[in-house]
C-alpha cells in the first residue's frame, strides 16, 4: 500500500535487475512501482499518480509522452545517451528530462581502451589460430603498426573522450582530436578543425559524441576511404554513428584492419547484420558501461535523483536535457 506522504516512483520493467532490494532501501522515501510502458495503454497505467518514471533503453516517443499521467514530472534516463527518447514532445508537456552523464565515464574509456587494443594487437586472431591450429604466425596475423609511430584520433573530448586519450595516449606518437566545443585546458593533443581532419590523420579513430541528425553516419564510406590504410575504429557512443555496410565492406577489402564496437544501430545485432561475418571484428553487447560498481551506482543515482525531484526539485547526481 502507498504512503500517502512518499512519492510514487514508475520504473519501466526490466530497468533494474535489484528492484526488490532497491524497493526495501527506499521504502522509507518513496513507493517504488514498476510496470511495461511498450504502449501508450501501459505507460498511462504504470505511471498513474507517479511523479517520475525511470527508464533505461527503452524508446519513449511522442506517442509514450502523451500518455504520461498527468502527475509525471520528470523522465530519469538511465544511461548517458538521449536518442531514445522524444525530448521535444517532453518538453511541449513540461516533462523534464534527466540523464546520468557521470556514472559510468572509467568504464566506457576502459572497454574504448581494450577494444583498441585488442584490434590493434589483433588478439582475437592470435586466440583463434591457437585454438584451432596450435600456433601462428605474424604473417598470418598480417600487418601490425607500432603504436608509438602512429597517431591516435579522438571525435568528441568530453568526459569520456578525455579519459580514453588519458588512457592510450602514452601509447601513441601522436593525438589529434576533434570537437566542436575546443576545451583549452586539454593539453598535449593536436586540436583538427574538423572530423575529416581527424579522419585523414587517425591510425586509431576512437567516437566519443552524442547521436544527432548532425552525426548520423559521421563515420561513411567517404570517411573511412580517407584514413591511412591499416586503420582501426572504434565506437562505444552509439550504432548511428557510424554506416555500417561501409564499414564491413572496408573490413573485407582490407582497407580497414580492424573495429572494435560496443554498439549497434539496431540491438540486439540483427542476425543479418553484415558486421557478423565481418573479418578482425570486436562486437561487445552495447556493455561497456558495466561493473558491479556502476550498475549499483547508477540505479541509486536515478531513484534519488526521481525522488530529489519529486520532493524537492533538486538532482543529487545527474544532469538536464534541458533547462
């Protein structure tokens, strides 16, 4: 039964896998009820009398925002990425929007930084023709670059971007980085006046921006002809980034050497997808947020920042789509 002082908090199913538990911490703050919101029926229904609903990937489109109940004032985004959500439609309905910009920033950089590695040292090749054969040899594996005669691109310096250059740059030669906001403060890097500038000088492309109608297919068929032969890249922002027809097409022609992604423009990855039979390919499930630390960071940081809200209006921990 509802307290009558506590505010009632909608998480979509399948936000968290620790509802109970996290419903038995918060008891004494908010009510914390979960329910589908696939349809407009659902949402109206698991977020009636709710004053926020928390959501992870699933697609709120203006059709999901109309039926909010009435009492909704705030969407907690469970992730980084906005793309999921139709942050206009909530703003024409003076919804706010939060997400979790901080949560995860070390272990996105990390599983960009393995990835990038992994491509580059051509691991799982080496893996593969142990297992199958006993042994191989370099010229199997074929060319491999020397990291410390190479340069390393990064589009996007944000938190993200930055930890992944502070992580791999002692690796490289060089740095040269892209973003239409330069940061000054971010030193020992090469600043590109463009992505394309990016593209042309990057051994290591590494993705670290937003999906926009802007960076949609950021990544073409253009882009990756214009990198040195032998390049690596690698995506841990989001799937529309990057065409990814293009992209194994380069990979089997050799143009490219290798890819590391965590994320796809439709997930689960299609079984149809030409990026599965694409040759020195890393394919993570869209988890490169995951630890055990950030899992439970991120589903206190969104129930206390719904319950903050609802109370208050205050955010403990993330941050507004808009103000």
């Amino acid at each position: 039964m509802t307290e009558p002082n506590l505010p009632v908090i909608a998480v979509a199913d399948g936000a968290f896998a620790t509802m109970e538990q996290l419903s038995a911490t918060y008891s004494d703050r908010a009510t914390l009820r979960t329910g589908p919101i696939g349809t407009p029926l659902e949402i109206a229904g698991t977020t009636a009398g709710a004053t926020a609903l928390i959501v992870t990937l699933h697609p709120l489109r203006a059709s999901h925002i109309a039926a909010l109940a009435p009492s909704v004032e705030v969407i907690v985004r469970a992730g980084v990425g906005l793309d999921s959500i139709d942050v206009s439609a909530a703003r024409e309905r003076g919804i706010r929007v939060v997400y979790q910009p901080n949560y995860a920033t070390n272990e996105v950089a990390d599983q960009a930084a393995a990835l990038a590695l992994a491509a580059w040292r051509r691991i799982s090749q080496s893996d593969a023709g142990v297992r199958a054969d006993g042994w191989t040899s370099a010229a199997e594996l074929g060319v491999v670059r020397a990291m410390q005669e190479s340069t390393l691109g990064v589009i996007g310096t944000g938190r993200i971007g930055r930890s992944l250059i502070s992580r791999l740059a002692p690796f490289f030669g060089r740095v040269v980085v892209f973003d239409a906001h330069r940061d000054p403060s971010l030193k020992d890097v090469e600043w590109a006046n463009s992505a394309a500038d990016v593209f042309r000088a990057a051994h290591l492309l590494s993705l670290h921006v937003p999906y926009t109608p802007d960076t949609h297919h950021l990544v073409d068929a253009d882009a990756l002809a214009s990198m040195p032969e032998g390049a690596i890249v690698v995506n841990v922002s989001r799937g529309g980034l990057i065409d990814e027809i293009a992209l194994s097409d380069a990979l089997r022609a050799g143009r490219i050497a290798g890819a590391g992604l965590d994320v796809f423009e439709t997930e689960p990855l299609p079984a149809d997808s030409p990026l599965r039979d694409a040759p020195n390919i890393l394919l993570t499930p869209h988890l490169a947020w995951y630890s055990v630390s950030s899992g439970e960071r991120l589903a206190n940081w969104c129930i206390l920042d719904a319950v903050s809200y609802s109370v208050d209006g205050s955010l403990p921990h993330g941050a507004m789509a808009w103000q």
